[in-house]
C-alpha cells in the first residue's frame, strides 16, 4: 500500500514537474553560450509582421545576417538579390535549413509596416527570411558586434559596408563575405560545412 | 600603441572627474564633412564629462557590475587584454594608480559603463566640437602653434607612465582631450566609411551602400585625423593600452557645467 502510494506519488510528481523540466532539458541552450557569440548581446528586435523577439531566439539554427536601410537605392536592392543568390546556390536539401536576417540601420523610416512592404515587393520567403529593426541604440551595438561599418548622413542616406555575416547554430561569426551583386563560392562553402556540422 | 601619450601639463583645479559639463553645439566643420557635398554638420547641444573615466571610476563600476569584470566579460564584447593591466580583477595594484584614466577598455565596456550612468559614448562630432577648443577660443583648429602644441604630444614617445587626468581645462571648462589618451566614441566604425559604391562595374568595389564619396577635409589637421584613422583601424572588442574614453548625454540645465 505505502509502495504503492509511493509510487503514485512518484507518477504524480513526475507528470506534474515534466513540463517545468521539460523546457530547459530539450532546450539543450541549457548549454552555456560560447565566449565569442554574438547571442551575449541583450537585444530585442520587431520583425517585418511587428513580431517581437530576442536576438538570441535565433541560436539553433545557421544564420545569414546583414544590414541595410530600405530607402537606400543603390547597393541595398542587390544586397537582397546576392543574399537571394546564396540562398540559391544551396542543395534544395540545406536552403531551408539557413535562416536569412536582414537588419535595418534606419529604424526611423523602417517601421515593420516599410519591412513588410519591401518583404513583400521583393517576394521574399517567410519561411526563411526575416526582416528586422531595433531601436537606434541597439543598431550602433549589433553594427559592432558584425563588424559592420555605418555613417548615417546629413541627407538621410547611410554609408555603409555590405558585409554577408554567417552565424553557427550557436551565432559564432564563422564567415563573413563582402562581395555583392556576385555569388561568394567561399560563402557557400562555409554554409554548407556549418550546415553539415550542426 | 606607437603614440603613447604623455602629459606634460599642471594638474590645477582638478574639477570633480564626474562633472559634466554643457556645450553648445552648433554648425561645425568636422574634418569628415556631413554629405558628399562636403556640408558642416551640426551639433546639437549636449554635456560631456569634463575629464576622461579613471581607473578608480571603472573599478567602481566592475564592482557593481560584476559581469563586466575581466575574467567574466565574454570574449565578444572584450578581447583578452582587457583590463590586464590591473592586478586582477577587482584591484588596481600598486602600478595603476586611481586617477589615471581607465585603459585597456573596449568599446561595449566603454559603453556599458556610460549606460550604467545614463550616458553614452559621445559621438566623434561632439567629441571633435569639445576637442576644437584650446584655453580661450572655441575653435583654435586653423592656429598653427596650437596644431603643433597637439602634435608635440602625440609624438611623446610610447611606455611612458600614464599621468593622470586633471589637465588645464579648455574654453568649453573640458580636460586631457588631447595630450593623455585616445577615446572611444560611440560612431568609432563610421567614420572613414567612404566609398562610391555605385560602381557596379567593379564588384570589389561595391563595398558601401548610399550617397557618394565622402573625402576628408581639413587634411593639414593631422592630430585630428591620426584620431579618425586609430579609432577605425579597431574592432568594438579590441582594447589598446592608451585607449579611454569619457561618457556624454543630452545637455540639460541641471549640469554643473556653465559656459565661460
């Protein structure tokens, strides 16, 4: 009978404590975050639907990161089509492994209703393509953190360095190209290596 | 860092390293115009810290902010040098003195620190504009004894003790901008992104998104641009021994500071 109850009580533990436990367990991110990632930044961000989420809910899966500013006419349009590019390049296999982010350095004019409108006009794939703003602060922080380079200036437009940033899972800078308008046989290489690795 | 700055100067009047201080702002003519176009850019009013952070300052800070001392901070926001030259982590050593301005800092800790006293990191036209001033005029830039009194400093020859901060203060009541240490400013990787990306002939060249090429001004101002090209040779982790900084926010009437 004691055993018995026991082992109810045990059941009973058991199915009432699994779904407290059971999060952290799966979520493996129980690991500690690597020294060099980029996930160590505290930072929230609204995507092009105004869904809100943390910079460091992107670990577990590769990503493809860069930044841009909608309003830019030049160099910003063929960012999108060099990312689309690489995408691409892919084994149909891995394209859907591979996440692509696209943060704004103008989080003034880029509302998320200016993101969806370019998501939409450039027909991107929601399944695997995110664009992003945070406030003003954050964006000199991430800029920095990629190794991105930007100089808004006094007309609105922004200079700034077209780098292609590949996170791992774990969101560890682990290639980085700056060619644009062309495929980075090189980036590819390294996104397919990173996929294989995960 | 080859330019190891030494100060040569009185320590007089040492105001309280924690005051800031209230500059106009205005149209100015930075070294790195505001547009293709070569415009002046305008400062809007803000204060900056009369003096630059000291040791004892950001040990106060790690103390209180413990994820920020060396050991713990992770490597992406501070490569290994950081902070090594005190003797550990929560201890200055008898090498480092408290009033010396606080070193070997990156810049996501320069800027944590500014953050944790609702600052920033000023911007490198404020910075400028506050830098532009020699004891009684705004702007001393085009006088070429002031040029060269810059110069001399910036020649002292590296591995010289670091002195501490307190220097004479300049027209605007600001100290030690020239003469002690190199600082971080908040737009540390912006400011020699200049390039024409627009031709699409070269793809190597398509590096940088927006207007044309920005050239810089003022080419004779050489302690000035020694200072735009240090900070952008670095990475928002890398520290470097002769590199501070000093915190900046928006001017408000309740600072210490009074113009003169």
């Amino acid at each position: 009978m004691n055993i018995r109850r026991s082992a109810l009580q045990a059941l009973f533990t058991l199915i009432v404590a699994l779904p407290a436990w059971m999060p952290a367990a799966f979520a493996g991110e129980a690991a500690a975050l690597p020294d060099d990632s980029v996930y160590h930044l505290d930072m929230h961000l609204v995507d092009q639907e105004g869904r809100p989420f943390h910079l460091a809910d992107r670990r577990g899966r590769p990503q493809l990161v860069s930044m841009f500013y909608s309003p830019c006419p030049y160099v910003c349009p063929l960012i999108i089509d060099t990312l689309r590019m690489t995408q691409r390049a892919l084994p149909a296999s891995d394209s859907s492994k591979l996440d692509i982010v696209m943060v704004s350095l103008d989080p003034e004019r880029d509302t998320p209703a200016r993101l969806k409108q370019v998501f939409g006009e450039r027909k991107l794939d929601p399944a695997t393509w995110t664009l992003a703003r945070t406030e003003a602060p954050n964006v000199r922080k991430l800029a920095a953190i990629l190794g991105i380079q930007y100089r808004v200036l006094k007309d609105g437009g922004i200079n700034h360095s077209t780098s292609l940033l590949l996170l791992d899972a774990n969101g560890r800078i682990v290639a980085q190209s700056g060619k644009t308008g062309e495929l980075d046989a090189d980036l590819v290489a390294a996104i397919e290596r990173t996929l294989a690795a995960d | 860092m080859m330019f190891r700055i030494s100060l040569l100067l009185l320590t007089v009047g040492v105001a309280n390293a924690a005051d800031y201080v209230n500059l106009p702002g205005g149209r100015f003519a930075s070294v790195l115009p505001a547009d293709a176009t070569g415009a002046d850019v305008d400062v809007a009013p803000f204060a900056m810290r009369s003096e630059p952070v000291t040791n004892a300052e950001f040990l106060a800070f790690v103390q209180s902010h413990p994820q920020w001392q060396r050991g713990r901070v992770a490597s992406v926001f501070a490569e290994p040098r950081y902070l090594m030259h005190w003797q550990s982590a929560q201890k200055l050593g008898s090498d480092v003195l408290p009033d010396q301005p606080v070193t070997q800092v990156s810049w996501f800790a320069a800027q944590a620190f500014c953050e944790s006293e609702g600052a920033r990191l000023p911007l490198w036209n404020e910075w400028e504009f506050a830098a532009a001033a020699d004891a009684t005029r705004a702007d001393a830039r085009n006088d070429p004894l002031w040029r060269e009194q810059i110069l001399a400093w910036y020649a002292q020859p590296a591995g010289k003790t670091l002195a501490t901060v307190g220097g004479p203060a300049n027209f605007y009541g600001m100290r030690d901008l020239h003469g002690l240490v190199w600082e971080w400013v908040d737009d540390f990787n912006a400011l020699l992104v200049a390039s024409d990306s627009r031709d699409q002939n070269d793809p190597d060249r398509l590096k940088f998104c927006g207007a044309g090429a920005l050239n810089l001004r003022d080419r004779d101002n050489y302690a000035v641009l020694m200072r735009v090209a240090m900070l952008s040779s670095l990475k928002a982790a890398d520290t470097t021994n002769s590199t501070g900084f000093r915190c900046a926010r928006a001017a408000t009437p309740s600072s210490q500071g009074q113009l003169p």
